[in-house]
C-alpha cells in the first residue's frame, strides 16, 4: 500500500475535514466526526447527488425514511436470519477479524492478520445489525434494530408512496441517510465505518422494462463518476457471474475503485425483482401491488437498486483530488522549501467557492475585503483570512480545495479592483469589484 492515504489522513484531521470521534477517551473504531470542511464537502456532494436525482428528474421522489422500524420489518428482508459476516478468532492474541481477511495462499494454513499464528477458531455467523430497545422494558417484546440500510424504508413506504405521488411507471424513490452496521474490522478511514450515510435509490418498473432501466441507471452511475472527477483508469465495472449473486438478483454490477489499499467496491446496482415487495406483502398482509389502470391489472412492479455511500464517495474524491508538488508550483524561495499540496476538488464540491484575502492588516485594505466577503457569503461559503503573507495563504486554500483567491490590495482602494487567482492553473485576473460576483458567477456551479 503507498502511502497516500497516511497523507490523506494527516490532511484530513490537520485541516479540519474529518476525525476520530470521541478522541479524548481514546475513540470508537469504525466512528469519525465530520469538522467544518468535511461537513461543507458532504453537504455539497448530497446536493449535487440530490438535484441530478430528484430535482431535474419527473419521475422520482424522495423519502426520508425513520432509523428504527418495526423488527419484522427486518425479518421480512432477511436481514435478522442472514445479515452476518463470518468472524474468526485467534486463540494466541485474540483478535478477531472477517473470514475474507485472510489471506489464502495454497498449500498453506490461514494465518492471523495480526500475529500470524495459525491456532484460530472456525468461523462462525456474527449478526452485523446493531439491537436497541424501544420503551422503558428492555425485554424480547421491545427489541429494536438500528436499520442497517436505506433501501427497507422506502419498500414499506411503496403502497402510501404511489398513492401520494400518482405517478405512473416507471417511477423511483431517493433518499440520503444514515445506517448502522456493527463491522467486525472497520478501517481505512472511511472505507468501512459502524455508523455511515448512504445515497440509494429505488426504482419501480415493470417487469420486461427492468433491462432498459437497469442501463439507463448504468449510465447515470458513470456520469456521476465523472462528476465526482474519479479518473476511468482506478473504475472497474465488475459484473456478478450467476452463482455470486443474491438469490434474488437478475443482475448486479458492483462499481470498483483502486484504492491504495486494494481494489474494492464504491458503488453497486442490482435488479432485484420484486423480491422485497413480495416478501413485505408476505409478512405485513398488505397490498404492495402496483395498479395499471390502462390494462385495469394489479402486479408487483420489479426494482432497480443504484446505490451511492456517500462516505465512500468523500474519501474517493478526496484521493482523487490530492496532489503533491515537489518544491512547491511557483519560483518564491518560500514556495520551494517543501512539497506543496493542492486538493483540486471539483468546484461544485469544494467546502470553500472563495477565498478573501486582504494584502494587509491597515485599514482601509480590511474594511474593503470584510465588506467584499459578507457581499458574496450571500451566494457562497467564503473563507476570510488575513494572518501570515499572502504565499502562505494561497497555499493554505489549496491545500483545502479553495477554486478562487480574491485578493485586496493597495490599489483595490484606488482603482476599485481585486486580483482573483485560480487555483489549478494559478493564473491571476485583475476584476472591478463591482463585477466579481459576476465573475465567480460564471466560474461556479450553481
């Protein structure tokens, strides 16, 4: 493994993106706190997911759908009876880790990760949800799961749902929100988390329109790659042979990214019939089918499953923006001491538009620039920073993803104009004031 990510956790803690949660005790393996930066970069990434989603599209909806549902919700989905991981004991350290850690080498017995003694238990089934109580008993009767996905809220949801939207289909449903898994071995920042958010859809179709649906989300998923400036090269589209499969799955394609720990999925897509609807008619007794008034029949619509984690997505963007600069990308002797880092994120993503960035602390320079930031906070998140030379400062915003510098100097009070300096190309422009929300305007997403 390179040591790319040892950097981008080092960034991410140093700056403010993201950190162990609780640290003064020590921590909880699999739970991280997001700070200013990675709380703007989250928000920006769920909006832009959102609007490509919901808001430009006729034929979807969102939900948000409650963390703890009735237990047989779960029973229903198989989640109670099947949803575990195979964990494996080391009798000489006792560390205890997924079967699939291990690494498999012919002719040799598996190992522990950590000691490497071979003495380990059999594997055996772990249930991965997380059990809480509802009400003041703490007894069978008041057993509760936190949800360990999205996607169940939304399947209950189908019958109330397609009364209120009066939409015809094919039709979907998003929503963003949080899910609980109780990992074995959470690790890798935030490859694999306890408690993590995900972007996940599900769309209703009929039955022999579910290929074309199916593509069409295909095609989708690989434009939003692209929005996310993930590079073609590190993507692997891994089509699921027969036999790998849910049982109930006619097609799955998991979405590959080569990360510096190895490739593993990103993203998935699966057609799963209608599996779920039929298991939740089943269970509950309810009506779950999808009237067709033009052929006046009832049928259970099949449903194709895009799913984005948005954690996983955050740390994608994140690698795929980070890049180092031997000796730094300008000819100042201060520039050249030490690498430089830039985070070139994609604009619509970056937790700061802006930066201002008065040349000195002497009035009237600080007075302009105050007046400058407040002026376009009204359209953007805008930094404000006035400590240390103004090198530094450049290489402080793009060490955070920052696209545009406004600098106010000397002359801004004079001819009314500020220098905004790109980030990636560092090019400088000299604009009239009175045209630079225009001008960021023009540069920026909406």
């Amino acid at each position: 493994m390179d040591d790319r990510m040892e950097k981008l956790i080092s960034l991410c803690k140093r700056r403010g993106f993201v950190f162990p949660s609780s640290e003064p005790y020590g921590g909880v393996g699999g739970f991280y706190d997001f700070g200013p930066l990675g709380v703007e970069l989250r928000n920006n990434i769920k909006r832009a997911w959102w609007r490509r989603v919901v808001q430009e599209r006729e034929d979807m909806m969102g939900l948000e759908s409650s963390l703890i549902m009735h237990p047989k919700v779960w029973e229903a989905s198989g989640h109670i009876a099947h949803f575990s991981d195979p964990l494996i004991d080391c009798r000489r350290c006792k560390f205890r880790f997924r079967a699939d850690e291990v690494p498999m080498v012919p002719g040799t017995p598996p190992a522990c990760p950590q000691c490497k003694s071979e003495d380990l238990t059999d594997a055996r089934p772990f249930q991965m949800m997380f059990k809480t109580f509802v009400g003041p008993a703490e007894d069978t009767a008041s057993t509760a799961f936190l949800r360990p996905e999205t996607a169940q809220g939304m399947f209950v949801d189908f019958p109330v749902l397609q009364s209120i939207a009066r939409k015809k289909l094919p039709f979907g449903v998003a929503q963003i929100g949080k899910a609980f898994r109780n990992e074995i071995t959470p690790g890798q920042l935030l490859f694999r988390l306890r408690e993590f958010e995900q972007m996940e859809i599900e769309y209703f179709v009929r039955p022999d329109d579910a290929p074309r649906a199916f593509e069409e989300w295909l095609a989708f998923m690989r434009d939003w790659l692209r929005v996310c400036g993930i590079a073609e090269e590190r993507v692997v589209f891994h089509e699921i042979p027969d036999g790998e499969r849910a049982f109930y799955s006619s097609r799955t394609v998991d979405i590959e990214y080569q990360y510096p720990f190895g490739q593993k999925e990103l993203y998935g897509l699966a057609n799963r019939g209608s599996y779920d609807l039929e298991r939740h008619a089943a269970i509950s007794k309810q009506d779950f089918t999808y009237y067709d008034q033009e052929a006046n029949a009832r049928f259970l619509p099949h449903v194709i499953e895009p799913t984005f984690g948005l954690d996983r997505t955050v740390l994608v963007v994140l690698l795929e923006a980070y890049h180092e600069i031997e000796g730094g990308r300008t000819t100042t002797t201060e520039s050249n001491k030490e690498v430089e880092v830039v985070l070139k994120l994609p604009k619509e993503f970056a937790p700061y538009k802006v930066a201002v960035l008065p040349l000195s602390k002497k009035e009237p320079l600080m007075q302009e620039a105050r007046r400058i930031t407040q002026e376009l906070r009204k359209r953007w998140m805008v930094a404000y920073d006035d400590v240390a030379s103004i090198g530094r400062r450049y290489r402080r915003q793009d060490e955070i993803g920052t696209p545009y510098c406004v600098t106010v100097d000397f002359a801004s009070v004079e001819d009314h104009c500020v220098t905004v300096r790109d980030r990636d190309s560092m090019q400088q422009e000299r604009i009239p004031i009175a045209e630079l929300s225009a001008y960021c305007g023009s540069r920026l997403p909406v």
